[in-house]
C-alpha cells in the first residue's frame, strides 16, 4: 500500500525510465510510524519481526528529522552517471 507521504521519482532519457527511487520524505519517516508497543510475541517468527520493530525504534530516535528510501534502482548500463544520487538528492529535498 502506498501512504500519502510516499515519495516515488523517476529518471527519464527521452521516454525511458532509467532510474526510480521511493521512500518517506524528511520529517516523515514511515518506519517512524510503525511501532510494535506490544510485549514480545512467543511464535519465533513473530519475535524477529517484532525484534526489527523495537531496533528501528532505537536507531530512529537519535536521528532527529530523517526520511526513509525503501527502494532505488539505476539502469545497469548507465550506473556511475550521477543519476542515483540526483534522484536521492530529490528525495531528500522533497
């Protein structure tokens, strides 16, 4: 599901998409939002996943205004032209 703080950019070369990034904006952070406050569940598969809820949290907290980037990608052929780190430069900014 894609929340309204969502961001998703792309990179075009005429028509082609050569790169996307998605994630939260700074100051809307998704994981941020996704806390586990209930005690830790028996099942251990539950655990891990309540686990990685709880260190997210603790991490989180010291950043002070902070986006997330979930998912980038570039075109193979054309990594290493700056095309990432303008789209991640965007997200930062939006």
């Amino acid at each position: 599901m894609i929340q309204s703080s969502t961001i998703a950019l792309g990179a075009r070369v005429g028509e082609v998409l050569v790169g996307v990034v998605m994630g939260s904006p700074p100051g809307q952070c998704r994981l941020c939002h996704v806390l586990a406050p209930e005690p830790r569940p028996n099942d251990h598969h539950l655990a891990i996943d309540w686990q990685f809820h709880q260190n997210v949290a603790q991490a989180h907290g010291r950043l002070g205004v902070h986006g997330w980037i979930e998912k980038a990608a570039v075109e193979p052929t054309l990594h290493g032209l700056g095309i990432g780190r303008r789209l991640l430069e965007s997200a930062a900014a939006a």
